[in-house]
C-alpha cells in the first residue's frame, strides 16, 4: 500500500498516511479539524543503472551532446582553409616566352 504525505493549509501540520489506492483521500486535518487538509507531491527517486544514462557515458568531451548548435574551436580549424604566409603565398609572375 502507498504512503502519502498530507498537508494542513491552516495549521501546517504534515504528516503521512498509509492507504489504498481506492481509498478516498484525507481532507479533515487531525489537529485542528478543518477541512483544508491537500495531499503533498514529492518527487520519487529512480535510479537508472547500465549505459547510456551518464554524462560519462558520452565519447564528446564534458558529455555535450551532439546537436550543441555551434561548432567547436577543433571543427572550425579543419573547416576553414590553411592560410599561407604572404611570401609564399605570390609567387613572382613569369613574363610570356615570345616565339
């Protein structure tokens, strides 16, 4: 059987009550006696065990993921064309050979 944990809006008390699922829930408070006893949702622990559930777990660096929508410094050196120093990069123009 589920335990839920009550709340009283107007003396905030809280406590937990062990019911079935069938039961109706509680809405008279056991210290004051008022109606404005609310049910208290808290989140539930789940643990996921095995791959693929870590951060760790990913081969890109820090667990990025892959559609991260900008490119890496890396990415951005192999995608742009390696730039040649100015000397080398004109090469002295050879006059027409006149026949």
């Amino acid at each position: 059987m589920p335990i839920y944990t009550y709340r009283c809006k107007n003396c905030g008390v809280q406590f937990e009550e062990q019911q079935k699922f069938s039961d109706a829930p509680l809405t008279r408070c056991p210290e004051c006696s008022k109606k404005t006893l609310r049910k208290v949702y808290t989140p539930v622990g789940i643990v996921f065990k095995g791959s693929g559930f870590y951060a760790t777990d990913h081969k890109s660096p820090s667990g990025q993921g892959r559609s991260s929508g900008s490119k890496s410094n890396e990415e951005e050196k192999k995608s742009e064309p390696a730039e040649k120093p100015a000397a080398e990069s004109k090469k002295p123009e050879k006059p027409a050979d006149k026949d």
